[in-house]
C-alpha cells in the first residue's frame, strides 16, 4: 500500500483540519468507518503526531470528508521534510 513519509507537519495539518471542521478524533474515525475504512481513534492519533504515516486512502477518504483541495494536507511541508 503506497504511503507518504511520516511527517509532523503533515500530522500538524491533519489536526488543524480536524478542528477546523470541529470533530473530535473520535467522530472523525466514525465518519471514516462509514465510508468504509476501518480504524481506531488511538490508530488515528498516530497519524496527526507524526509517528505513523498515512495511507493514502486514508488522505483520500479524508479528502472526502473535509471537502478541502489536497493542498491543504500539504501545507508548510518543503521538499527537504518530504525527500
């Protein structure tokens, strides 16, 4: 399964559009579980501190959810974090 490389700042966005779209960790994971992807909100947490990286279904799904351009995922990283 393609991956990106596990960046804090990419965790930093997660979290930002997260809040931003005022869901907790655990109301974000019940609105990945209907669209069918299957995860915990402990699983979840690895992911916006960096300590996991994220699929990218998860990113697509996340996508889908925020209703934001994939450039907001991104924002900040440089191509020194990301190679």
């Amino acid at each position: 399964m393609e991956k990106l490389k596990a960046d804090l700042n990419m965790g930093n966005n997660l979290r930002r559009l997260r809040k931003a779209n005022g869901l907790t960790q655990d109301q974000l994971v019940a609105r990945l579980g209907i669209l069918g992807l299957s995860t915990t909100r402990g699983l979840y947490s690895r992911y916006e501190t960096g300590e996991l990286n994220i699929p990218i279904r998860l990113l697509v799904a996340l996508h889908q959810i925020y209703h934001c351009s994939y450039g907001c995922f991104f924002e900040g990283l440089t191509l020194g974090e990301m190679g």
